[in-house]
C-alpha cells in the first residue's frame, strides 16, 4: 500500500483506524454522544494524550464530529459521523468475534508476553 492506491478494502480500514485505540473510540462512540473524560475512562490504557491525538484525527478524517456547546466551563462532546456509524456497523462483528474468543486470545497472549520476557 503507498499513499491512496489500497490493494483491498481492509487497507484503507486500516488507512483510517490504524492503531491500537481508533477501533476503541469508535466503538465506544457508536453508543452515542461522549465526553473526552467518558471516553477515557471507557478506553481504558489510553493516556490523554493519545486519546486527544486520535479523537483529532478521527475528527480530521470525517469519522467523528467534535461538538462544542460554548459553555463555562468548556463542554464539548464527540459524535459519529454517516462516515462514523458505517464504520462501526462492521467493527460489531469483530467485538463479537473477540467476545466467542476471548479465552483463546487470553492464552496466546499470555503466551506471547511469555516469550517476550524470555528473549
């Protein structure tokens, strides 16, 4: 893959929810409207940091609107977008998938931690 030319669709999936919390915000969003506290405290491991990085760029690609209501103090809100919810319609199937094999993937992960200690 280089630049816009993607050789099959899951490219450019992964053009825009590459990384390890982008699949999370976006899941966690197809619930509805979150603040960016709500949303950390459900994306769990994810520093502010990143968390405010990927709800930009999320924002930036179309994928979710940022809402500000012009409050004191701030009160801004984040949302899927047409783009958004499409996008987390076929990321349910993978949250099932994880769900049936939550034990298996448990083990190889532990397993896989394991070797890394090791080498």
């Amino acid at each position: 893959m280089t630049g816009t030319n993607f050789q099959c669709g899951l490219e450019a999936v992964l053009a825009i929810l590459g990384g390890k919390w982008k699949p999370l915000i976006v899941y966690h969003l197809a619930g509805g409207p979150r603040r960016t506290g709500e949303l950390r405290r459900l994306v769990t491991g994810v520093s502010e940091k990143m968390l405010i990085q990927h709800l930009k760029e999320l924002t930036e690609d179309g994928v979710i609107r940022r809402i500000d209501f012009q409050k004191v103090p701030p009160h801004v809100e984040y949302d899927l977008t047409g783009f958004g919810r499409s996008l987390a319609q076929v990321l349910a199937p993978l949250c099932e998938w994880g769900t049936r094999h939550t034990a298996e993937v448990a083990m190889i992960v532990q397993k896989r931690d394991g070797a890394a200690k090791t080498a």
